[in-house]
C-alpha cells in the first residue's frame, strides 16, 4: 500500500513515523524471545515471508487506494501480535522500496495495515478466549474467518476516513465506490486466512503460538 506523503501534513508524517518506531520498540521489548522454539521462528518467517509476496499481487486503482489481502490477522494467530507488528513493519518497509512506493508515508500505512488488524484480530482472540468454552469451531469460523473480514473492513474504512478528512477524495468516492469494495474484499480475506489456518491446526499445529492442539481437542 503506498499512501502519497503529498496528501498529508508534516506533522502528521512524522508524528504517525514517531509513534510507529516507538510501538515497534514496544513490541520487541515484550516478545519473549528467550521462550521461542526453532518451530515457531520457522513458521513467522516463512509467513513473513509469503506476506510480502501475496501483496505484490495487489490492484493499484488510485494514489493511495490499493486492493490486496492484508494476511496480517494470519500472521498475528500464527506468530502473536508482539511479532506481528515487527514483520508487518519490516514488510511494509520492504514493499515500498521494492514497488517504489513513498516511504515518508511509512508510520501511516503501517498504523492502517499493521496496527489496526493486528489490534483487531487479538482482541477478538482475547474475547473468544474469555467468553467462550475452547472450542475448535469457534477458534476457526471467529478467530480465522470472522477476524480476517474484520480486519479488512476495519482497514478499510480507517483509509476511507484518513483519505477524506485529508480531501485527497470527495466523501462520495470514497463512502460510495471505494469503500463496498473494501467490503467486498472482506470475503476473501476471510477466506483464505480461514481456510490456511484450518490447514495449519490440523497438520502443523506447533506453527500457530495461538492455538494449543491439547486444549482445542481435548476429549469431553
């Protein structure tokens, strides 16, 4: 995703880049690096990985408004959100030097792309986990597909509003054309992080740190 630094004050720019370095920083600092097993970095890196792939496949229609699967919901359930939010920054700064993209923009796309479904998709875990029983159905069909869609539209409608408040769009492309699409793309990013993670717990279930085989399938 490249967002125009054009569109955008200053102080905003440098303000969401701050922050951002800042979070990561955080981030880095709470993961227990110490706990983890060569599986788990195996299975981060690999899905950092593919992410920085899939979102070379993307549709660029205008200046700071791209489709493509943000895969940062599969990403969080696979390796956590502390590791998430490194590998989402990392990517994103990869995706624009590759694409060419404008990287004094960088604190903002991250705080769309990276913070907000990562934010998204562990508080739902957290809620699941606490209101509900463990159960299998409930971890695949709320945490895996329900996040993924979540996550999409959250991010979408988060692009929406930045692009509309900074006038770079009139509210009536943005709210009436642009943002069904982010709606629609909601579908296939449940999709496809559902349908990976299904995969994952039943033949690699040592690669997603968010789910315990011995919990979610225990006998009743």
């Amino acid at each position: 995703m490249n967002l125009p630094a054009s569109f955008f004050p200053h102080w905003l720019l440098i303000l969401s880049a701050l922050s951002s370095v800042m979070l990561c920083g955080w981030a880095a600092k709470k993961e227990t690096w110490h706990t983890l097993n060569q599986t788990q970095i195996t299975s981060w890196l690999c899905c950092s990985v593919i992410l920085l792939v899939t979102w070379q496949l993307k549709a660029q229609i205008y200046a700071g408004i791209a489709f493509h699967i943000l895969g940062a919901t599969a990403l969080t359930l696979i390796a956590g959100p502390y590791r998430a939010l490194l590998s989402m920054a990392a990517l994103l700064g990869m995706d624009l030097g590759l694409t060419g993209g404008d990287i004094a923009s960088w604190g903002l796309s991250f705080w769309l792309i990276g913070v907000l479904p990562v934010l998204s998709t562990q508080s739902l875990l957290l809620f699941a986990q606490n209101r509900f029983s463990p159960n299998l159905f409930v971890y695949i069909f709320v945490n895996c597909f329900a996040a993924g869609a979540i996550s999409m539209w959250l991010f979408g409608i988060a692009n929406c509003i930045l692009l509309y408040l900074t006038k770079a769009y009139s509210p009536q492309f943005l709210f009436e054309e642009m943002l069904p699409i982010y709606f629609l793309m909601g579908w296939p990013e449940a999709f496809i992080t559902g349908l990976n993670l299904t995969l994952l717990v039943i033949w690699r279930p040592e690669w997603v740190i968010s789910f315990n085989d011995r919990l979610y399938l225990q006998k009743r």
